[in-house]
C-alpha cells in the first residue's frame, strides 16, 4: 500500500507513511481511513520523504474541497507533515494551507522533529457523547 497509516486510539495518534507513486485516489483512501477511524481529533504524523505524488492542478483543488468538507468533524487535531524534497515541502505547504481548519499543522524535515512538536500539542477536546 503506498500509504500506510498506523492507529494508537488509546493516545489519539495516528502516523502515515507514504512511499512510491501516489495519486488522488490513494490519498483520497487515506483520508477516507482518517474519517472510518474517527481519528479526526488525533494527533497526526505524516511522513512523505519516500512519496512522489502525481497530481495536477485540478486534482490539487479537489482535495483541497475535500479537506475543506472535514470542517465538519470539528475538533480536528495536529498534524505535522515530514517532507524533504522541494517538491513534497511545497505540495506539503499547499495542504496545509487547506481547508481553513483551526487545528495547527507544521511541517518538519525529520520525525523526531514532527513528533517532538505533536506531543507538545494539546489534543482538542472532544464533545461529550449523547
């Protein structure tokens, strides 16, 4: 799988890791695996040093749409992107940049550096259950 995402529901964390060739369908599976898991409010690591994705303008706008729908899962938690090739960073930019979500998101070029800044991130809480 080019994203592989890992859930720790007991600490609210979730960390992907993309690799290879990654197109709009793939991320849209990864933001969809967010969404199934309920783990809009977690913590989140993603870590696209190894990915190379194939996107156009176009699609750059639909998924843009699309994390802007995500506002409906208020609170959304941190993200810290791990980029390192000019392409990625700028593209990683982009993303967060999207949406208009109220949670903070950085990016970093190291994990330790992303997950350093995530654990000192307080996690939104969460509405009580009806």
């Amino acid at each position: 799988m080019p994203i592989s995402i890992v859930f720790d529901h007991d600490n609210r964390f979730m960390q992907a890791t993309a690799s290879g060739p990654i197109d709009l369908k793939e991320f849209e599976r990864y933001l969809d695996e967010i969404v199934v898991q309920n783990a809009m409010s977690y913590r989140r690591l993603y870590d696209c040093r190894e990915a190379r994705y194939i996107y156009n303008d176009e699609e750059i706008m639909q998924v843009g749409a699309r994390i802007s729908a995500y506002a409906a899962f208020e609170p959304r938690g941190p993200v810290a992107i791990v980029a390192i090739t000019d392409e990625n960073v700028a593209l990683s930019r982009r993303f967060l940049n999207l949406g208009g979500a109220t949670r903070p998101g950085k990016l970093f070029h190291t994990i330790a550096a992303a997950r350093k800044w995530l654990d000192l991130q307080p996690l939104p809480e969460l509405p009580p259950r009806k």
